[in-house]
C-alpha cells in the first residue's frame, strides 16, 4: 500500500506544477519522521560521524541512512562530515527536459523494477540555468548497502560506485527550493575561505534532502554540502 502512496505521488510528481516540482525530490522517501527534542546544537567544527549533536525541531529521515552514514548535522552550523563509499543510482538533466519529474520518474521506475528498497538522503546538485537562477542538474538515489544491485546504465538512469569522501555541511531547515540551496551554499563557501589553511574544496555542492513529501514544510530538514580535502595543517578529529 505504501508503494502505491509513493506511486501515486511520483505520477503526480511528473506534471509541470512549477513551484510544488521541488516536492519530487523527497517523493522517493518513505512516510514518516517526526519533530525531534530540542538538542543544544555545537558551537565548533566537529569531525567525525557521532560527536555532533542532531538537528532540533526538524523531522528526522523519512527513510533509513544508507548502511555507515552519518546522522544529520545540526542546522546553521557548518561542520565536517566523512562518507562511506556507496552505489548511487542518478539521471542528469539532459537539453530540453522541464521539471525535476524527468529526473525523479526514471529513478523511481528503477528501484522498483529492481525491488530496492528506498533510502534516505536523496541527493541533487544544481547548475546555473538562465538569468543566473540556480536550476536542478541532478538527482539522485543512495543504495541501503554498496552490495545491493550492479552498476551500469537502465535506461536514462546510471548506477555507479562513489567514492568515500569528506564533506563541509551545514543543516538547513525548510523546503527544498534552488533558492534556500544557494543561501545555504554561500555559507559553506565563506566558512571555507576563513578555514583555507585546513579545507579546500574538491567538488560540486550538493543538497542532502532527508523528508518525504508528506513532512510539513517548516520541518523539512536538508543538508548542503561541498566535497572537501584536508590540508596536512588540519588535524584530525580536531574542533575550533
């Protein structure tokens, strides 16, 4: 029956709605995730998968953590977070596509003519569309397990392995819109220039979206997040 739910909203998911079209990013992940107890969130930059605090008041993950990640960081606090390798299924937004329905359908039709189970982040990337406005380039499904499936191309959709990587984060509250994306981004992007002696970019920003469709907006919980390398003058496991 859940399936059917999802379903539902994934067709629905496909017509030009305009600014509801974010909703589809979430529409993978399961029902459920409730407001989480108020929890003092850090002040420092923490590394690590366990020595930061969960996010308050937001909805927790409408679907279990793909096997070795990380909970969710807090919000507003710029942290660094380390990710296990992992099998992603993704389809990139191709000329003359409109609407994220084309990138969310195929990934939906692939998880369930493989009968994988659904995870929790979904993950998409953004690129500048016209006018300079932040547009959605990517989506993807994270793999409950690196084990699960085979890499390789279903149709529009491709399976590959993504390596292990280590991450500037920062929690951010609120719908999933290119616009909270980008102020988000900004953030990471200046804690980035004020820690240049210890991180240094080494990737496209990406947005971490926890909750399905079905999570009031003002509890929806993402996370932004650029790849990041450690200089050697950043030491390990270290906080601010």
């Amino acid at each position: 029956m859940l399936l059917d739910i999802i379903r539902q909203v994934a067709e629905a998911s496909a017509q030009p709605v305009g600014a509801a079209l974010i909703f589809t990013a979430g529409a993978v992940l399961l029902l459920g995730g409730c407001a989480s107890a108020p929890s003092a969130a850090p002040t420092a930059t923490t590394v690590g998968k366990s020595n930061y605090s969960s996010p308050s008041w937001v909805a927790g993950p409408s679907a279990p953590l793909p096997e070795g990640f990380p909970p969710p960081g807090p919000v507003g606090v710029v942290i660094i977070k380390e990710y296990p390798a992992c099998r992603i299924a993704m389809t990139k937004r191709t000329n003359g596509e409109r609407g994220s329905g084309e990138l969310f359908m195929p990934l939906f039709r692939h998880i369930e003519s493989n009968h994988i189970a659904m995870s929790s982040p979904v993950v998409m990337t953004y690129s500048k569309a016209g006018q300079g406005r932040e547009s959605m380039a990517s989506m993807a499904f994270i793999y409950g397990k690196p084990t699960i499936g085979k890499d390789g191309v279903d149709g529009k959709v491709t399976v590959e392995n993504e390596p292990a990587m280590l991450v500037a984060s920062i929690g951010v509250r609120g719908q999933y819109t290119a616009g909270r994306f980008e102020r988000a981004e900004k953030k990471v992007v200046q804690w980035l220039s004020a820690h240049a002696a210890e991180y240094q970019a080494a990737g496209q920003a990406r947005y971490l979206a926890y909750n399905s469709p079905f999570v009031l907006p003002w509890f929806k919980y993402g996370e932004v997040q650029i790849p990041v390398r450690r200089l050697e003058s950043a030491p390990k496991g270290h906080t601010d």
